[in-house]
C-alpha cells in the first residue's frame, strides 16, 4: 500500500466489516480516508432507470461511513459517456467541478488534481465507452462488431490506463487505486454466437485492462463473472446496461475484498507473525487506539506495567517519548549524552536518551533535558522531523505551511513540524484551523503516531 502504513489501511478495511463499539473524539479519529472516485456512469452510480443513484462508489463510501464517520468522499469527477480519453483529459487540464458525496452535489467545487493529490484511496471505472461506439445494437436486439474499431479501442484503453496512473502517481505517489474490471453488458441476449463473442471481448479488454493496473502497482477487480452469476437481479432492464442497485453492491464488496486482500498480503510478507500478535493489556480492549497499541507492543518498542495495564491516556514525559522513540527506529548511542538531569535514570534509559540526542532529536540546552516534563505535540512533531531528516539524509521543506492558525506564533521549524506530520498523514489537527501545538500526547497517541511514523521509515 502506498499512502498509508499497511496497518493503518488494514484498520481502515476492518472498519466496514467489523463494528467497533467506541465512540472516538475528532482527535482520536484523525485518520480520515480521503476517497475519490474516477470514472464513468458506473462510477457516477447511474442505475438501470438512466438515474443517478448509489452506485459502487457510494456504497463504498457509506459503508465505512456508516461505521465511523471516517471518510471524505467525492464523486464529482465521475460522469455518464466518460471514456478514457475524458479522464485523462479532465486531469492534464485540471479542470473544476462541483463535489459530489452522498448528500449529493454540493455548492463547493474542487479541482481535480487537487482531489487527486489529497486523496487516499482512488476507485477508477472507465473503458467501456471506448469500445461500445464500435458495438452497435439494431432495434431487434441483435449485435453487431466492428471488428478492427474494438481492436483499436482495445490498444487505445490499454494506453490511456497508463496514462492516467502515471498521471495520477505524478500529482500523489503514495495514492492507492482501484480499478472495476468490465462486464457484459447484455447478458439478454438470446444467441449464443453474440454471447460467446461478447463474454470473449469482456475478457480481452479485461486482461489488457488488469495488465496496465497491476504492472502500475494498482488492484484489479474482476466482477464479470459475478455479474454474470445472477443478471437478472444485476441488470434487471435488458434495454439499459446499467447495474441495479443490488449490482453495485456487489462490485463494492468485491472492490473492497479485494484491497484488504492486497494488504492482508502485504502485511503477511512483512510480519507474518507479528501482526497476529494481541498485547494483553485489560485497559486497552475497547480503547479506540488498541490496534496501534498492540502493534507498537508487538514490535517491541512500547510495553506496559508490572500491574499488566498499559495506561493508553496517561501523558507521556520527555524521557519517556524518546526512550520508545529511540527503541521503534532502532537507534544507538555511541557516547553518553551531554544531560545533567537524567543520571538518575537507569543506564539503558539513558542510552536511548544519548542516542536521541546523537540522531540530532533533541538540542543540548545548556546541559538540561527536563526528563519529566510532558512532551507537547509541538515539541513531538519537532522530534519526528529531525528523525526523518536524519533518516533521509535531506531536510524537509514544505510546499506550504499546514493550515493551522495556532502555530503562527512558532518557530518556522517547528511550524514545519507539525507541516511535515500533517502532509505525510501522521496527524491531522484538532480541527480544520487548530493544532493544540500545546496539548500532551497519551501513550495511545503516541503509539499510534510511532506505527505510522515507523511504516514510512
């Protein structure tokens, strides 16, 4: 997976298919899934009346909305006659639509390369047009092909695909997509020679199709056979090619099925065992931060106390966040550290505060640490960047500052900061204007920020 952490999209996956009975604050719930659906009527929703409606995308949407009230979703670049062509075109001149969720069309609009840069999660469903104007269908329903235009389309659609993902990869490198493979859009149709044929189109386009997606590192959902498995419920009207409501659910579990397929798999071949592990902490069944607490308990840089709870809301001092900082990234110290106050503190203690400070985490301050202060999550974010900066080799300079209004006041590095945790997807603010530069991070919290932090090492 690319923009989130291969858990942090596991959880989000978990989500529509598994209700949690927490009910978590918008601190909490900072991992909203920014979803953006591409495409064509399919993607648009229209159903098998020609009416907009809840097509897959929407019901992908409400599925994980229903649960959590986790995501942001838009649909306005999606419309009725789209062929490849149009998608592509839409992109490279960026142009402005309305948004689109499911309260419907709203009155604010978006560009489209800026859906696409903010966006996690992309669904794309284009193709059929392209090749449909080669098709025609007579008054009596019969079908007929213009053999060298489907071949044209075919290599056309094939191109086109790879244009847009590289396009989109060149707006947002870290986006996942997933793409709804083709089906047979007249399943009516009595003889069996038109049946053949159309089922053998189906799947030349799709196999062309599912090369470009995978060979671009995006999913490919098949749904033709699925369709085909009860048309009658799936493509009630015989005149129209559009799927019933019924239809479309079925393609979004599948579409869904099949991203938390990828990540299953991904995960497997990165822990195998890890990720199975449950920490067994009583203070952390229903809080909403346990899954991050059993990962960062799994991996061995967070544990709990000897009276078998983890305390997930307790703060969390400054000798405390870079000892499990130091322990998750695996740093080591090859002298002690210049601090006064942590001699007290046991050796392997000291030793992760040293390596902090040799990574360049934390400043030397006139010989002081202040080992028991509370890390605020400005001073957090602080540390999170001059890790990544040393990490990478590079500083991090932003495009933008994030839009905060209560880190004004900051220092440009820590506003920085707090830009290089927003931009990545570690953390989002307390609002859409706030920060809280000066609020405490809880064990969950940290735990949390540390899984995401860890995965893009």
């Amino acid at each position: 997976m690319k923009r989130f952490s291969v858990f942090v999209v596991l959880l989000m996956v978990l989500q529509l298919i598994l209700p949690f009975s927490t009910t978590v604050s918008a601190e909490e719930n900072s991992d909203l899934l920014n979803y953006l659906a591409l495409g064509d009527s399919l993607a648009a929703g229209m159903n098998e009346n020609s009416e907009i409606g809840l097509g897959y995308a929407d019901l992908i949407a409400k599925s994980y909305m229903d649960e959590q009230e986790g995501i942001q979703f838009n649909k306005g670049f999606s419309y009725p006659g789209y062929t490849t062509v149009n998608v592509l075109n839409d992109i490279v001149e960026n142009v402005t639509k309305p948004i689109y969720d499911l309260n419907g069309q709203s009155e604010k609009t978006a560009s489209i390369k800026q859906a696409i840069q903010e966006a996690d999660l992309i669904t794309l469903s284009v193709g059929a047009n392209d090749i449909l104007k080669y098709v025609t269908r007579s008054e009596t329903g019969s079908i007929t092909f213009d053999a060298a235009g489907v071949l044209k389309g075919v290599q056309e659609v094939s191109s086109n695909y790879d244009k847009i993902f590289k396009t989109i990869y060149s707006i947002n490198p870290n986006v996942d997509i997933i793409v709804m493979g083709l089906y047979n859009p007249f399943p009516a149709i009595q003889d069996p020679v038109i049946q053949t044929q159309l089922n053998m189109l189906v799947t030349t386009i799709n196999n062309s199709i599912k090369n470009i997606v995978e060979t671009n590192k995006g999913i490919f959902s098949e749904v033709a056979q699925l369709i085909a498995a009860d048309s009658k419920a799936y493509l009630p009207n015989p005149a129209n090619i559009h799927l019933s409501e019924a239809g479309y659910k079925v393609v979004a579990d599948k579409m869904m099925n099949d991203y938390l397929n990828s990540i299953i798999k991904e995960v497997e071949e990165m822990t195998p065992e890890e990720v199975l592990k449950e920490a067994p902490f009583q203070d952390t069944k229903n809080h909403w931060g346990k899954e991050y607490i059993d990962i960062a308990y799994t991996q061995g840089f967070m544990s709990g106390f000897q009276d078998g709870s983890f305390k997930p809301n307790a703060n969390m001092t400054r000798a405390q966040v870079l000892s499990v900082i130091s322990r998750a990234f695996e740093l080591k110290a090859t002298k002690p550290a210049p601090f006064k106050d942590i001699s007290h503190y046991a050796q392997q203690t000291q030793n992760e505060i040293a390596a902090a400070y040799e990574a360049g985490l934390v400043l030397e301050n006139d010989g002081y640490f202040n080992p028991q202060g509370n890390i605020t999550r400005s001073q957090l974010a602080l540390v999170l960047m001059r890790l990544s900066n040393a990490l990478a080799g590079e500083e991090f300079e932003p495009k933008e500052l994030a839009p905060f209004k209560d880190i004004e006041n900051y220092a440009y590095e820590t506003q920085a900061a707090i830009t290089y945790l927003f931009d990545s997807g570690i953390v989002q603010g307390t609002s859409a204007t706030t920060f809280s530069p000066q609020g405490n991070i809880t064990r969950a919290q940290l735990a949390k920020i540390l899984v995401l932090a860890n995965s893009k090492e």
